[in-house]
C-alpha cells in the first residue's frame, strides 16, 4: 500500500509518500480500505515530535481518523462485515491505503454523509465529547466558552452544545472566523485579536471553558467561570503555565480539568465510541449536526495539508481524501 510517512521530526516537508507493508488486522480489528482520512493539530505535533506519548516518529504513518470500506476482519470482530462504511479512531496510521483498526473504535458512517465528512468526525467528536460533555458536564442552559471556534473542535462544539440546549461563546482570529461560528450558532463570537474575551463576555460569565490556549488565557478564564465553572483544557499552544489563586478557587468551587485522547486505553476509547454512537449519532441523523469541510487534499499533498493547518488559516476541518 502507499502511505504518508514522517522520514524525521519536522516541518511539512519531512512528510513522504512511499510504499509501506499493508497492515494485518489482529483478532479484535478490522483492515479498513482508507476513502479519507482527517487532518488534526495532534498530527502536526506528532509531525513534529512533541506530541505526549508519539515517542520517535520517524518511519510513523500519522493520521488518527478514517473512514471507508471495511475489508478483512479478525476471528473476534462480530459487529462488521466486510463491505461496511465505518469511520474509526486510531492512535497512528490514517494517512495510508489501509489501516488496521480496533473494531471497538469504528462507528458506522452516517447516512447523508460522505466518507470525506465522516472523516472529519471521530478525533473532534470524540474529544469534544469526552472533553465538554463527560468532564466539563455542560448543561442545557449553560454557557460554553470555546476558543479557537472555527477550528475543527470549535465547529464541532459549537454545534453539539447548541444542538442539546446550551449557550455558545466563541474566540476567534478574524471577522470571517466569527461570522462562521455565528453561523453555526455561537450567541458570542469575539474577534480575540480586536475585543477582549473577558471584557465582552464579564458581564454573562460561563459555565464550561474549553480551552487550547493556555497562557495568558488560564487566568482570564478562570476569573470568566460562574460558580462551580468548569475549565477544561484540550491543549496549550501558548504555554502550560498560569498563575492563579487556589483559595478563589475554593472559594467559587471552580473545577480544573483537561485531557488528551491519543494515550488512553482501548477499553476507554470504546467505551467513549459507544457513548458517541448514543448520543451525537442521531443528531447527525435529525440534521442538527454536520462537520464543517475547509478543503480537501489528495493523500500525496498531506505536507500541504499540514501548511494550512499550521496557519490556523481554515475554518472547519481539513481532509485528506484517499485514491483508489
């Protein structure tokens, strides 16, 4: 098979397409014919070696989200037959021909969707719903906070807050950013590069921040929480660092949370599948969910799939789409 290999930890241009040996599917997983494959910032980290748990990249196929036909499955996979669309989440691996998947982690690819779209869902559904809904415990009639709202976490949890009843707050990089999120439902979305978040929004407070900010970000959010607020960190692109006061904490029964999907085990990641399957699954089938598309790569431009993520210049998500 071909696939998009990391030759050393890099920029872009250290991604190569190259013949590789096609994966055989252990007893638990099915070997899944590759349509498209999701581009995400944990893939330009693991690209460039920073990301926890990636160890040494080079030689490694990144990709964390698939989907396509499923092809082969092992002795112990009941639930999928060869012919199936699936869409699936994996630690390494997507950006290829064929993937070897735990059967646990596939969902089946939504009616109405194409394999482009169903791509787009596992890695941004999954953590967002682990994230916002699981840790965060957002309500209906509470407010979000996410940054980064055109991202492809932003859209997808803009999306689904609003769809289960909860208010939205956005930051974003320009006003066409804004006027997307606003789009798709966000009540705020606050140009962070003219407004400040925490004077526009002191006034409302929120209930649930999903931040991949860090930095100078974590005080501002943690002075923005309500009462019992939850602040929930997914990433730290500006540092890990903050200062804060424990005692206001205490004081207010702030909650300080976060998590990262790639190293948790197997059994959580299927059972956070299910729990996916249960509940964001019939919002995509009742229409009150999509996952926003920027552009579409061949396989073979990943390296330029991965220049426009690293410009943060999209809105929505980016996908490598896979020929056969």
């Amino acid at each position: 098979m071909n696939a998009i290999v990391i030759k050393q930890p890099g920029g872009p241009e250290v991604l190569a397409l190259q013949p590789q040996p096609a994966p055989q599917p252990a007893a638990h997983e099915v070997l899944v014919r590759v349509h498209a494959a999701g581009v995400n910032r944990p893939d330009v980290l693991m690209r460039q070696g920073k990301y926890a748990g990636s160890g040494d990249v080079s030689g490694l196929i990144p990709g964390l989200e698939i989907a396509g036909i499923v092809e082969a499955c092992g002795t112990e996979v009941s639930r999928w037959q060869p012919g199936d669309a699936v869409c699936a989440l994996l630690p390494a691996g997507g950006y290829a021909e064929l993937a070897a998947v735990d059967a646990r982690h596939c969902l089946p690819v939504p009616a109405g969707l194409s394999m482009a779209e169903a791509a787009a869902l596992p890695e941004t559904v999954f953590t967002v719903w682990h994230n916002v809904f699981q840790r965060g415990q957002l309500q209906p009639g509470e407010t979000l906070l996410v940054h980064g709202g055109s991202s492809g976490i932003g859209t997808t949890a803009i999306q689904l807050a609003r769809a289960l009843g909860s208010h939205v707050a956005v930051t974003a990089g320009d006003e066409a950013k804004c006027s997307a999120c606003r789009e798709l439902g966000a009540d705020w979305a606050i140009n962070y590069k003219a407004d400040d978040f925490e004077q526009v929004l002191n006034d409302e407070g929120v209930d649930v921040i999903l931040d991949m900010i860090g930095g100078d970000y974590i005080a501002k959010n943690l002075r923005l929480l309500k009462d019992d607020g939850r602040l929930v960190f997914i990433n730290a692109m500006q540092g890990g660092r903050g200062e804060f006061s424990a005692l206001e904490v205490m004081r207010r029964r702030l909650t300080i949370t976060g998590s990262t999907l790639r190293p948790r085990s197997a059994d959580f990641k299927a059972a956070l599948a299910a729990a996916v399957e249960q509940h964001v699954w019939p919002l995509i089938a009742a229409g009150k969910f999509r996952p926003l598309i920027h552009q579409l790569f061949p396989l073979a431009k990943a390296a330029e799939a991965h220049k426009l993520m690293e410009s943060s210049a999209h809105i929505g998500k980016i996908v490598l789409e896979v020929g056969h």
